[in-house]
C-alpha cells in the first residue's frame, strides 16, 4: 500500500464523540484533510462485546481505507482497549488510539501519584488504562469509574442539564472522597460534559482530555514519518455516519463550533 503525504488522515468512532478529536486534529493541523466515519447505528460501543467492538472497529476502518487514507486514527476509548493491536497488525499504515497519549498526559501531570480514570464500561473492564500508567509509573495509584450514561446523554445532546449534573454526581462522587488530582476523559464523548465534570470534582483537579492528547500524537507522528501534507492549502473535510445523518447534523455543531453542511449516511 502506497501512501501519499496529500491523503486524508481517517478517524472513526462509535458516534459523535470523535468530533472532539476531529475539532483537535483541524486545530492542530489545519492543512490535513479529514474522513470521519461515526457508527452511529451500533453506538455505543462500551456496552458491546469485545468480539463485536473488534468486528466494528475492522468494519470501520475498511471503509475509511476506500478514501485513501494514509493514517488511522481510533478516537473511540472501547475500541482503542480492544482492537488498536489487531488493527495495526491487518492494516499497512499507522494506527493511533487514545488510551496512551491520554495515560501518557496523566502521568505527567499528576502530583499525588493518584490518577482517576473515567470511562464506558468496556473500557473500564479492559484495564488498558490502568496497565499502560503503571506500565509508565509502577507506584501510581488509579482509582476507575466505569459512567455508562454519559455516551447516551452526550448522543442525546443533553451535555449540561439536570440529568447530565445527577449522573455526574452520582458516578463523580467516589472520586471526590481520593486524592485524586488528575483524572483521564476516558472516552471522547466526555469532554462534552466537561463543565458538569469539573464543577464536581473542583478546579483542582486537572481533566485530561483523551482526544486532544491524541491529536498531539498525530501531529508528531506525520512529521516523524514524513507523510504531513506539505501543500499549504485549505483542507477538506468528509463526514460519514452509519444512521441519523440529521441528528449528528444538529449534534456536531456543538462539538465543532459550526455546521456541516455535508453528511453521507452509508
């Protein structure tokens, strides 16, 4: 397989919450174009089986390799747990997941040598967080959270209502009572809820958005590879979702901060 440096970079997740990535990636690197693809007829994926978020995730990124992509980038946490290996050794081009530059981000950052970890469930139930920050540092302490409903209640746009504020008390508050003071977004959607996470837990606690710190990653990798687009031109952006074209339409404003205007439902 060939790759070219003027090749969009491919990112797929289980929804809309890979547009936290994608808002990131544009930011960082506005030249690049861009093929999202959101399942969002399967979504979630932290409830699945880890034989169905493999088959997903293969499925997702068969579909991004038909426009050509010279990178893919797993900005899904459940897929990142389960599939990152067995995609990187079926497919010739680089795989980036989320779980190690958000684990990677922690570590830096924490001064109680205790790391929080909120996450879906199967992420949760994977340990992929907790095995790759004690992998960098074996005395840190990781206190995890699985909060199902957070995926749901972003999905639904319900980022700051008095539902989204009762499940994060409810989820939030055996972290509050550790010496937490940093704690991973486990998954992409969360930064959506943001505000009602960081009201919780205090302004002192630092919250590691898993895409952003991904999305530095990508930067790195492109230029430690050589395969950056050189061209300094205005990118192009390609939306795909797998239901709701309208729905994600109406949603992906609030992740971006403006209106797609094109999205395909395949």
């Amino acid at each position: 397989m060939t790759i070219r440096n003027h090749y969009p970079i491919g990112v797929f997740d289980s929804g809309l919450g890979g547009l936290t990535a994608v808002k990131e990636l544009m930011r960082q690197l506005p030249h690049e174009d861009i093929v999202y693809f959101g399942d969002t007829a399967r979504v979630p994926y932290g409830t699945k089986s880890q034989e169905a978020i493999i088959r997903f995730s293969h499925e997702n990124a068969q579909f991004l390799l038909k426009h050509k992509v010279k990178m893919i980038v797993v900005a899904c946490n459940s897929s990142s747990s389960f599939a990152l290996e067995s995609l990187r050794k079926t497919y010739p081009l680089p795989v980036v997941g989320v779980i190690v530059p958000g684990a990677c981000k922690a570590v830096q950052m924490t001064t109680t040598q205790t790391v929080g970890v909120i996450a879906t469930s199967a992420t949760i139930n994977s340990g992929e967080y907790e095995r790759t920050i004690k992998g960098i540092d074996k005395n840190i302490r990781v206190i995890n959270q699985a909060c199902p409903l957070f995926v749901p209640l972003v999905e639904e746009g319900w980022f700051d209502n008095r539902v989204a504020q009762e499940a994060a008390k409810m989820y939030l508050k055996p972290l509050t009572r550790s010496q937490v003071d940093v704690l991973i977004l486990g998954c992409t959607h969360y930064p959506l809820l943001k505000p009602a996470i960081q009201k919780i837990m205090g302004p002192k606690v630092y919250l590691v958005d898993s895409a952003r710190e991904a999305a530095n990653n990508v930067k790195e990798l492109l230029d430690n590879i050589g395969i950056a687009n050189v061209k300094n031109r205005r990118a192009q952006y390609q939306f795909f979702v797998s239901d709701k074209p309208q729905h994600f339409k109406k949603l992906a404003k609030r992740f971006l901060g403006y209106e797609i205007n094109y999205i395909t439902k395949v």
